[in-house]
C-alpha cells in the first residue's frame, strides 16, 4: 500500500512540489518558532538565584560629597547607609555598580586562569550585596569585613563560569588573573537571571567595592519592608536628594524593571509568532485547496473504488494516508537542513533545544495535515459510486 501511495505522488510530482514546497517552508519556520519557545522556556523555568521582590534601585548622578579623599568618600558613603537603614521601612542597603538586575548596563573583562582567558560579565557591590539581593551560594562565602587586608583582593564567580574555568575542580582559595592583578576566589554563587526571566546564563565576576569604588559609585540597591508604599517613597526621595548633594535621584522598583526587561524579549518572539502562524494559516489553505481540488478531479475513480467494494472508511483513509506520505517527503528534507543546527552549533544553543524543537515541529505539521485532510477524505468517502460513474 505505502508502495502504491509514492506512485501516486510520484506520477502526480508536478502537481505535488508547489505542496511539497509549502509544508518543507511551514516546517522550517515552526521549527524556528519551537527553537525560540524551547529556548525562552527552558530559561524562564531556571531559579532566579535571588529574590528581587521589595526591591529598590536608586540611581544617583553628579553627585558632589565635597572630597575627593578615598577614605572620607567611603565614610561618607557608609555614614548615608546608616541613616537611610534608621527607617522603619528599609531592611537594608548595598552600593552596586551601574550594571544592576534588569538594568540596560552592561559591563565585561577577561578573567585569566592557568593561561587561558574567560570573557564575563563584571559586577562590583559592596559587603551587603548579598544580603539585599539574598543571593544563593553555593559554595563559599560573600565579601565581607573579613577581606580587609587580604594579600589579594577577593572575588565571586557564579555557577557558569565556576564550570567552564574550573569544570568539577573546587574553586575556593584559586587565584585568577584580572586587569593584571591577581585575584582569589571566596566564592561562587547561583546563575543570577539578572537579564530577565528568558535571558541564558552567563558567566559572572563579582568584585569587591573598595575605596577607589566611592569614586564613581551612582548606584545603590535598597530591600525595603512591605509597609513601604508610595508616600514612603516620597519621603525617602526628600531625603536623599538632602543626603546627596546635587545628585540627579531616581527611585525605580526592580519588579517593574524586570516586567520592561521581559518585555524586550517576548515583544519580538510574538511579532515572530504572528508572522508564523499567518504563514501556518496560508499553508493550511492551500492544503484544504488542493485536497478538495484533487477529489473532484478523481470522482470517477472514487467511485470506481467505492463500486468494487471499497468502503466509506478505505477511501477517507486513502486520502488521509497519500497526504501522510506526501508530508513525510517534505519533512524527510526539512529535517536535513534543521539537523544542520546542532551539528554547526548555530545560535550557539544547545543541541536539546533542536532535537526538542524538531520533536514538536515535527508533531505540529503532522496534526495540522490531518486536521486538513480530514473534511475533505469525509467528502470523498461521501461520493456514491453510480453518481460518480455517470459523470463525465
């Protein structure tokens, strides 16, 4: 039977490659499609690695302490910790460089180990950094007092680039290279999905604030108690504008910054989706089009089988069955050229998001062809053979 059915197609080929042509297309964009969901949801189902909840971000410019002496800078900065951490309404406040979670800013160096260099994402915060984010370790510790006066300054490494610097070996106590000083590690944290919930890992090299920090610190990040509402807010702007002198403030909510960073991510996948599924829609006209034209041009030979002894169900399924056949050739050659993806390592995913991508893919062509082929078989299975005899 399966024999029979190539036969068909092959001796109907010129009539078959415009369809041929369109489900190869559908695949390849549903198989895009699918990449991108199986990507985005493999990220957003990862941990967050900290908790941005009651979260504040406090963005500080020109701001104009009097000194430029390291030490009287850093007292002056710790002096304002401690009299914003006098209100009830805050738990606690860290300084943070400018590229803070959810933030547009990006900030990246070269860690050096044993020869070879790491490209990461840099971030420098202070001993509190930690606990207003509420960071997971996984190994080791936060900076801390501790670290004053170490023989090298210290620094944490996330997850991604624990693993790919160091692989199983543990980390604690091993000194890297940056800018040309050495470095040791205290530390390693949790992956912090700091780009928002569909960003991929990346690798992270958290610094220490130190002294020279206080002369270009803009940031902090403040954990604030639910009580604190919008007249809080207000207040706490009021102060800080008293407390830095000249500074530009700007009080944003990182779970507002997260739901915009989003955003960015899901706004283009559904403008991809939109455009997919008008294709989809396309393809799946042309299908019904095309299946309805081919049965009324083999009404006599319908009929001839239905007369022979052929039943309702036999015919319905032959046409179901000749579009199965025809779908499994354009997916034979959609699926070459998407195996290509993960052997050429394209986009740099990895080789689970295609296989998982192709599995769906190819599951969703297969449905959308029955569901097409369907009323049309049911038609066909409806012809009276005599009816059909008598026509011309």
């Amino acid at each position: 039977m399966l024999t029979h059915f190539f036969k068909l197609i092959w001796n109907k080929k010129k009539q078959n490659f415009l369809l041929l042509t369109e489900i190869l297309v559908a695949f390849l964009v549903v198989f895009g499609i699918f990449s991108s969901l199986v990507f985005y949801y493999n990220n957003y189902k990862r941990p967050a690695g900290f908790d941005h909840e009651k979260v504040w971000t406090i963005n500080f410019s020109d701001h104009k302490p009097g000194t430029k002496n390291k030490d009287s800078l850093e007292m002056i900065y710790k002096a304002i910790r401690q009299r914003l951490l006098a209100m009830p309404e805050v738990k606690d406040v860290a300084y943070a460089s400018y590229n803070t979670p959810f933030s547009a800013n990006v900030n990246g160096g070269d860690a050096k180990y044993k020869g070879r260099s790491y490209g990461s994402d840099w971030f420098y915060g202070d001993d509190h950094y930690d606990d207003v984010l509420k960071v997971q370790m996984v190994a080791g510790r936060w900076f801390s007092e501790k670290d004053n006066g170490a023989r090298n300054p210290p620094v944490v490494i996330n997850e991604t680039l624990k693993n790919e610097m160091f692989g199983s070996e543990d980390p604690i106590g091993k000194e890297v290279e940056a800018e040309d000083a050495k470095r040791t590690i205290i530390g390693v944290v949790a992956d912090l999905k700091e780009r928002g919930d569909y960003a991929s890992s990346y690798k992270g090299f958290y610094q220490r604030a130190d002294t020279s920090f206080y002369d270009w610190v803009g940031v902090m990040l403040m954990r604030v108690n639910p009580s604190a509402d919008a007249s809080f807010e207000s207040r706490l702007y009021t102060s800080l504008t008293g407390m830095l002198k000249g500074a530009s403030v700007e009080i944003e909510h990182m779970e507002d910054k997260r739901v915009a960073k989003n955003k960015q991510t899901i706004v283009p996948m559904i403008v991809a989706m939109v455009i997919g599924g008008f294709l989809i829609i396309n393809v799946a006209l042309g299908l019904f089009g095309v299946l309805w034209y081919n049965i009324s041009r083999r009404r006599q030979e319908i009929g001839l089988r239905r007369a022979i002894g052929a039943t309702a169900g036999n015919v319905s399924t032959q046409i179901i069955s000749e579009t199965l056949v025809l779908t499994t050739l354009s997916l034979i050659l959609g699926l070459f050229f998407a195996v290509q993806f993960p052997l050429m390592h394209v986009f740099d995913l990895p080789a689970q998001v295609y296989i998982w991508a192709m599995v769906l893919a190819v599951s969703f062509i297969y449905l959308l062809v029955i569901l097409c082929a369907l009323y049309p078989g049911r038609e066909a299975a409806a012809i009276y053979p005599a009816i059909a005899l008598h026509e011309d």
